[in-house]
C-alpha cells in the first residue's frame, strides 16, 4: 500500500502552476492567432506580415500586377543614415504610397526583385522592387529596364 503526503507547499506549488496554464490558456482564447496569409483586408493593402514568397507575391498581386514566382534578384541594402537628393526623390515616391524610408535611415533591409509580367500599356521589361524590414514591406516601386523609361510607387498608375 502506498500512501503519499502533501504539504502545505506541495499545495501551493500545485495550485500556482494551475493558475499559470488557466491565465495561458485565457490569453491564447482572448489572442487567437493571426492569419498570416491575408495581405488585403477589404481592398485595404496591408503592408506588414509578409513573411514568404507567397506572401511577396500575394502582396504584389493586391497592388494589382502580376509577377514570375521567383525574384530576380534578393539582396541586403542599406538605407542611408544622410538622404542625397536622389534618396530624398526616392523617399518621395514612397510617400505618395504611405511609406517613408526616414525612419529607417542606417538599417539593412531585404531588397527583393521580381519581373513584372502584367504592366498595362507598357510591352518592356518592367521590375517590382520591395523593401522589407522583418516582416514589413517599408518601400518598394515598379520600373521599366528601359534607359528612358519610368519608375513609380508600388501604386498601380498610368505610366
């Protein structure tokens, strides 16, 4: 036969460590997980979690172009810390989108490159360019390879 004790301290570890799964289990109940895979949210363009290529590619796709599945080019870049004037245009087309490179001005970023496979009215080689920060897509634009050509925002315009 087998008997076993407990002290009042046994008790009170016991009930400590029941709370501590109640309050995980409450905070995993009241914060479920978010989905990750949703870049538009009722047309509205969501700059954050893009995490993968799918999510590079979905992101692209709800700006409204259409792009190969593999970049072209992945590189680190740096932005930086003192805007020439090249920079300070650049900057510019970010903001007309609602980002600003400013504040991230001494930081490495993922720059990621794809070929643009959709540009309306336009028969030359256009690029989609992003700027990620984490899982944040802090800038970007659509060019043409063209040595007379165009670059713009992310925003879909008439070239």
């Amino acid at each position: 036969m087998f008997i076993y004790s407990l002290r009042a301290s046994s008790l009170k570890f016991f009930a400590v460590v029941l709370a501590g799964v109640a309050v995980l289990v409450a905070l995993i109940l009241v914060f479920p997980a978010e989905d990750t895979a949703s870049v538009a949210v009722d047309g509205e363009i969501r700059y954050e979690k893009i995490k993968t290529g799918d999510d590079r590619i979905n992101f692209l796709l709800s700006l409204g172009y259409t792009v190969d599945p593999e970049p072209i080019e992945e590189k680190k870049v740096m932005i930086p810390t003192e805007f020439d004037k090249t920079m300070v245009s650049y900057n510019e087309l970010q903001k007309v989108t609602g980002l600003d490179l400013y504040k991230y001005r001494g930081k490495e970023v993922t720059q990621y490159s794809y070929n643009v496979t959709n540009y309306p009215g336009y028969d030359g080689k256009v690029y989609a360019n992003l700027l990620i920060a984490g899982n944040r897509v802090i800038g970007g634009d659509i060019c043409s390879a063209d040595v007379s050509g165009f670059i713009h925002g992310l925003r879909q315009v008439e070239p």
